[in-house]
C-alpha cells in the first residue's frame, strides 16, 4: 500500500520536474509519528532516505528497525536543542536545521571521527515569522564560513519551510528568493547541491522553482494524528 503511495508521489515529482525542464529532485519521506514498520515497508519499496523530527523518536525507531537501520540515509528535520547536539551527530546522517553558530561547534565536536563528515542544510527563515525557526538570510554567509571550517561538518545547501498559507501559490515568491540564495550561496561553496523545500501540498512548486530535495509526509504515509504532530517539546 506504501509502495504504491511511494510510486504515486515519485511520479509526480517526475512530472513536475519535467515541466520545469529540471532534474527530478530527492524524495525525503517525511516519517515523524509514523511506525518503523511502516518506515520498513517504505524501505522495502525502496525509498532511502527519511527524514525525523525528534531525536528521542528517531533513536526509538532506528533500535526498533535494527539492522534495516543501517540501509536508511536518516535526516533530522525538526529544531535541534544544543544539548541534543551529541545525540544529532551520532544518530544522523544529515542536519537540515542548523541555524545559529553554537549548533556548528557543538555538531562538529560529536560527530565521531570513524564516521563520514556530517552533512548540514541550513536552515533559513524565509518568510521571516517571529515564531518560527531557521537564521535571517543575512546571516548564511557567516554560518556557511563556519561550517566550511569544520572537517567534521559538510556543507550541502539550504533548507526553508515558508509560511503555511492556505493558498500554497502564496508560497512561490519564498521558494524563488529560497533558490536566489541558494545561487549566491554557490558562488562562495561551489560544493552545495541541495535546496531542500516543498512538503506534501506545494512540492510542484517548490520543483518549479529549484527544489532539489523535497520532504514528503502527508502524500506517502496519509494524515498523521493532530496531537503528536504538534508535539515540540522534546527536541
Ligand atoms: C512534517 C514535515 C514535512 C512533511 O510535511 P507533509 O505536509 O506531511 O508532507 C516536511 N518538512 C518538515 C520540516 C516537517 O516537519
């Protein structure tokens, strides 16, 4: 059943991608409150990377998955705390949400040196809402210079969640000045290739507009449960 969500969503990446004459992006499958079993089932149909919100959910479901764990490319996509930092830099492979310079050090500290570099998305505030996370676009070059800096840490793009307006063609002019960015970004760390946005309702558009990773919950897996969803107090 997953499978054929899986296929669904694929192939409608691939014909937004078509449409905008860009390469097809990364499906990130979006899997907080969801079962290992069903992130298994996911896996088996051959989706790799996922990406979790909380560290204490995500260390739960990596024991539960076992060795299947190690076959996942595991993104952490929600607020990272500093003192879970030790915890990020053991259990993930990528960090889409650094925002502030504390979280570089503190990432680069723990990220053991057995392990391939951490890769890192910043996290921007696009829409620039008080009350949500992510650096002012002023502040990229600065972080990006930090994190080039630190061996442990690998620099790969940027990452947004604009401001959920009901009409997701609202949504466009952040996706656009996401990618102005992301160009200018590249002129300082030609090594970046990933523009990570667009979530379940505006993926199209984020396509259109240059998104080479996007993160997919809803269209994979079907509506989460409204309490857990909303729970940030963890992480
Ligand atoms: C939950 C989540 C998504 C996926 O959202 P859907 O609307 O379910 O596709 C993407 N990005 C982040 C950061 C999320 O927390």
């Amino acid at each position: 059943m997953l499978a054929r969500a899986l296929h669904e969503v694929l192939q409608q990446l691939d014909n937004a991608a078509q449409r905008s004459g860009r390469p097809c992006p990364r499906l990130l499958a979006a899997s907080k409150t969801q079962a290992a079993a069903a992130v298994a089932e996911l896996l088996a149909a051959g989706q790799r990377a996922f990406g979790e919100n909380y560290v204490q959910e995500a260390r739960a479901k990596q024991a539960e998955l076992g060795a299947a764990a190690a076959a996942i490319e595991w993104h952490l996509i929600g607020h990272l705390q500093s003192n879970k930092a030790r915890a990020a830099a053991a259990l993930f492979d990528w960090v889409q949400t650094l925002d502030r310079p504390t979280l570089v050090d503190a990432l680069a500290r723990h990220r053991a040196p057995t392990r391939p570099p951490l890769n890192v998305l910043i996290q921007v505030n696009i829409d620039d809402e008080s009350s949500k996370h992510g650096c002012h676009p002023g502040a990229i070059a600065t972080l990006a210079a930090a994190i080039a800096a630190q061996p442990r840490l690998a620099l790969r793009g940027l990452m947004a969640i604009p401001a959920p307006h009901p009409d997701s063609e609202r949504r466009r002019p952040a996706f656009r000045r996401m990618q102005q960015l992301f160009d200018a970004l590249a002129l300082q760390h030609p090594q970046i290739d990933t523009l990570s946005m667009g979530m379940s309702d505006d993926y199209a558009i984020a396509i259109e507009e240059g998104a080479t990773m996007v993160r997919v919950g809803t269209a994979l897996f079907g509506a989460r449960e409204h309490g857990r969803q909303l729970s940030t107090a963890n992480d």
